[in-house]
C-alpha cells in the first residue's frame, strides 16, 4: 500500500488531481480547487452514523456504516473511486482527518479493483491548515500594494495585466460593489480562501515577492477576505488609477450591461435577459437608502427605460444616462471621500499606462 502524501505544497503547486470522500454537505461547505467529490457516505448515511457513533461506540457505528454501504451501492461507490483513480494514476484521495473514511476507500480500491492509491496524511484539516499559514506568512514575508481609484477606471484590467497581481474579485466571482453580481454563484469562502492562498503559494513559487490587490472592503458579495490579509489592508501604500468620465462610462456599460447580460442568456438561455434585467434593478434598489427616495426613483426609472429599450431594439445607449447619474451623485462623492482619507498612504496616481509603468517597475528587482 503506497505511504500517505504529506507534501501539501507539492500537492497544490502541482495541481495533484484529488478525490474528497467526505459526505456532500462537508464538501459544499469548503473544497480545493479542481477537487472532485466521491463520497464513501451520502450526507444521510454519515448522520445516522454518526449518531450511532455517540450513542453505541466506534464499533458499533463502523458495523453501521458497512452496512449501510455495501451490496451494489458499495459496488457503485468503488467503480467511481476506480474510475477516477486510472483516469488519475498521479492522484490522491482525502477525508476530513485522514483517518476511518479515507482508509476504507484505499482498502476496498486495492482489495476490491486492485489499485493502490495513495492519500493525503492529515487530510482536508491539514492541507486547509496549510493554506491558512501560506496567506498568513505572505503577509508576513511579501510587499503588498493596493491599487485604487473610482468606480469604473479599470482596476480590474490593470491587475490582468500584471504577473504579481491578486485578483481577489476574480476569486470571489463577483465584482465588488452592489452591482457585482454574475450570472453564476460565488464560491462558499472556504474555497475563496483556498483559491487564494493557492495564487499565493503558486506565484511565491515562480518568484513573486511583491503583489498588487485590488482595494476592497472586507465583503466581496459573501465572500469574507482573509481577517489578517484586511487588516493589514488598512495600512498599505496605495496606487490611484484616474480616467475620464466618458471612458468609465463607457467601461460601465460594457461590464455591467453588455458583457453580463451575454452573461445571462448564456447561462439561463430564454430567461437570461430577464433575469438580468430583474438582477439589475434588484441592485439599485440595494442602495435605495443611501441614495435617497428622490434620486433612487429617478435613476430607477432611467434603468426601466433603458431595459425596455435593449430588449425592444438590442440598443443599450439608454443605460448612460443611468450610469452617469450613479456616478457623478454617488460614486464619485464616496470615492472622492475615500481618497481624501487614504491620501497619505497614495504613493503614485496616474492613468493606465502610467499606473501599469510604475507598478511593474516598482516590482523589479533593482528597486
């Protein structure tokens, strides 16, 4: 039988195909990247054991699981776990602990299919807890810069053009602000935490000491970032992306209005247009409060039209009057706030190419 794998690092550096054998709900809570879930027991099956577990014993509760995994359920089970197994002859497979679960999985792999298939030591615990300390001594040990600057200047393009760049949002699969919402769903935040301390480990190891991240606040839709990583946040140099009026706008319209709306009708098809449409409205009416009764019903009633336009015609140069009200009496005021505090700690500001001179010149190595 092949020795348990301990190496977490090598493991996510080199993308290790891995089976989780705990139960769905464990799964869905939090995960790893690229990880494909082969439970040895359904969410059912692992309760009613785990009940038995407490009333009765270990002996009892394993008697319970065999039980009820066996017979052409338990055929079922190995077939999946052989599959992926020969499909990935580098792979590992995992449970929580590394302990009961992940051992019956590799024994009835070898005795059952005859393949001997490796497992993680330590399991999901110690690999999560192996993330939790890559993002804790990055911190610790890297240069981080934030890049900032209104609503719409592009930050997100400037970041995709760097090497050394975090793309928390990206991680998150949402764009930060009330209207960030995409057409698909947002990782729980164990796995946001995951697929960035993994970024981390993977850019740390091809030589990046000094990384570019987006200013966020500490929510990302429901993605929570990092408790440590937000509050150093707070006292890092800063970097202010400026652009016109007219070029945001016009970025705007593209993120917000054409691009998530193709969004949509790719993923919901027939139904995408309106459920966008529904999404949209459903953000603006998310600020209602701190825009104020007059205002939020004003630009409400720009986006109806607007809406009814592009699905009348196709034609979205209606949603500019909206986006621009939005910004000049909203956006702008708060980010203008922003900058004004952050002030001290901006060490460079600049349109996209001068920002994106500096950012890579502020990273190499003769600085």
């Amino acid at each position: 039988m092949p020795l348990d794998c301990t190496d977490y690092r090598e493991i996510f550096l080199n993308d290790r195909p891995m089976m989780d054998t705990r139960a769905p709900i464990e799964f869905t809570k939090g995960a790893f990247p690229g990880v494909l879930n082969l439970p040895l027991m359904t969410d059912q099956e692992r309760q009613r054991v785990g009940t038995c577990y407490k009333q009765q014993g270990q002996q009892a509760a394993i008697v319970l699981g065999h039980q009820l995994v066996s017979g052409a359920i338990k055929e079922q089970r190995i077939q999946a776990w052989a599959d992926f197994a020969r499909a990935h002859p580098d792979g590992l497979l995992y449970c929580f602990r590394g302990g009961l679960r992940s051992q019956i999985v590799q024994q009835w792999l070898k005795n059952e299919a005859g393949i001997a298939y490796p497992r993680v030591g330590g399991g999901y615990k110690a690999m999560r807890s192996f993330l939790l300390d890559t993002t804790e001594r990055a911190l610790q040990q890297c240069d981080f810069v934030l890049l900032g600057g209104m609503t719409g200047t592009g930050k997100t393009q400037v970041l995709s053009q760097l090497d050394n760049a975090l793309d928390l949002e990206g991680h998150a699969n949402h764009r930060g602000s009330s209207f960030g919402r995409r057409a698909t769903g947002q990782p729980s935040n164990i796995d946001f935490e995951n697929r960035l301390a993994v970024d981390l480990l993977k850019k740390r190891e091809r030589g990046v000491r000094g990384f570019v991240l987006e200013d966020e606040n500490r929510m990302i839709g429901s993605c929570a970032l990092p408790l440590p990583l937000y509050q150093s946040m707070q006292g890092l140099p800063m970097v202010w992306l400026e652009d016109r009026l007219d070029s945001r706008v016009q970025r705007i319209l593209d993120d917000y209005v054409v691009n998530l709306s193709a969004e949509f009708v790719a993923v919901h098809g027939e139904q995408g247009f309106a459920l966008f449409a529904e999404r949209l409205l459903e953000s603006l009416n998310k600020i209602h409060k701190r825009l104020g009764g007059e205002r939020h019903q004003r630009l409400f009633l720009l986006m109806e039209a607007a809406l009814a336009e592009q699905a009348r015609s196709g034609d979205v140069e209606r949603h500019r009057a909206w986006i621009e009200g939005l910004l000049g009496e909203y956006y702008d005021p708060m980010y203008a706030y922003q900058r004004e505090s952050k002030g001290a700690r901006i060490e460079f500001s600049g349109e996209h190419g001068a920002v994106l001179d500096y950012l890579r010149q502020r990273q190499s190595p003769s600085r």
